[in-house]
C-alpha cells in the first residue's frame, strides 16, 4: 500500500478532530487568543520546546504575571536566573531563559510583523535556541506564511503513513508536504495541528491505536508492530 493523499488525510483528521482545536492545546494558539503580539508569541512558542503543551502554558501564565503581560521593558529588566526560575516548570530553563533574553534584545515588534519571511527566518535561526521548527510555528501561526513546521508527531505519524523515510531530514519532510498540499496555508496549518493532535490521541509512540484510526484502511502503518 503506498502513501495516502495529504488531502485526504486532512480531510478524515478534520472530520475526526474538528476545527479549530480548543487554544489551550496548542501554547502558540494560547497567546494568540490572550492577545500576545508576535514576540509574545514567539516566547510562548519557546517555552513548549522539549515540553507538553501544558507545562508550557502554566510557564507562560507565570511569565505573563510577573512581567506585566510579557512586557517588553519588564523581560528586558530581568536577570537571566529571574526568568529561569519563573518558567521552570517547562524544563531546558536556562537555556531558554537565554534564548528569551536574545529574542527580547535582539527583535521589536515592527520587524517580527513586517521583515520578509525568508529574511527573517535566517536572523531567528542564529540566535541560540531557536531552530527550524520554531521559526516555520512562528511563521505560521503569526506571519501567515505557508510552511510546515514538523514536531515529533508530524513526524512520526507521516513516517507510518509511508510520506517520508524513518529518519528524513526536517527540511526535505517541510518540501515534500508542500509540494503535495501547495502553498496554502491554512490547510497546512490544519495538517500540522490536526497530525499533533493524531499524534497524542490515536497514532501514539507506544502502542498506537490503529483498530480506532479513521486513517487506518489507507493507512500502510509502516513500522508499526500489530501482533
Ligand atoms: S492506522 Fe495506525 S499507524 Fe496508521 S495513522 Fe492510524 S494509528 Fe497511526
């Protein structure tokens, strides 16, 4: 059996899982509806790094507390150890603490909304901390700008569907999804939420639940183990 069309894979996850999904699931969609602007964003983004959406959340509530609403000045003010200690919760937090502090530092509002996309990728990516995935959520979710980020459950879910190689680097899996779907955004913002959301809910690491996947009979559930 080969790979199914991305299209209809969407189509069935839609179906699935509805849209939009609730905020609180996704961290980046969070501080968007708590009216965070692009850096903001780009933060709360940081925080879900190597983490559950969850411990990322309550890190952003308690960054968001204890810096006026993730003001700038305020970030600016505080000590590395400071905001370390603050969004601990999320784990890797000193290095994203620096992370935050470079972002802060480095980027305003103006040039997060307004640089050109390909542009501003390649100054994201040189600050430490800050790799592909978090740039393409980011310009994504704020920019509008039609890419595909792939975070674990991308990435496992379309390997067992046959779309990609165990082991295929990010970049080629970002070309090959967008060949497929086009440069329409919204249905590749929909595919990589809705993969996630597969990814947590039916199509896990461990024992995934193919007997109650709607993808299961165009599925070719490559590596998956079903004695
Ligand atoms: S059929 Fe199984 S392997 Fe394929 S997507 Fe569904 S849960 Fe994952």
């Amino acid at each position: 059996m080969g790979a199914p069309r991305l299209r209809e894979v969407l189509r069935r996850l839609e179906k699935t899982y509805g849209w939009p999904p609730e905020a609180r699931e996704f961290t980046a969609m969070l501080a968007k509806a708590k009216g965070l602007g692009p850096l903001g964003t780009l933060i709360a983004i940081v925080l879900t790094q190597n983490t559950n959406d969850r411990n990322a959340n309550v890190a952003l509530e308690r960054l968001y507390e204890i810096s006026d609403g993730l003001s700038m000045e305020r970030l600016r003010a505080m000590s590395l150890e400071e905001i370390a200690e603050v969004i601990r919760v999320s784990g890797m937090q000193r290095q994203k603490a620096r992370t935050i502090k470079a972002l802060v530092e480095r980027f305003d509002e103006a040039t997060l909304l307004n640089e050109d996309p390909e542009v501003l990728a390649q100054e994201l990516l040189s600050v430490p901390g800050i790799g592909p995935k978090t740039v393409d959520v980011f310009l994504l979710m704020v920019r509008g700008y039609p890419t595909f980020p792939i975070d674990t459950h991308c990435r496992r879910v379309l390997t067992r569907l046959g779309f990609i190689r165990r082991g295929e680097r990010y970049e080629a899996i970002r070309e090959a999804v967008i060949k497929e779907l086009g440069r329409d955004r919204e249905a590749l913002l929909r595919l990589h939420t809705l993969l996630i959301t597969h990814g947590r809910r039916v199509c896990t690491a461990r024992r995934p639940r193919c007997g109650e996947c709607p993808l299961s009979d165009i599925c070719p559930k490559v590596g998956v183990d079903e004695g």
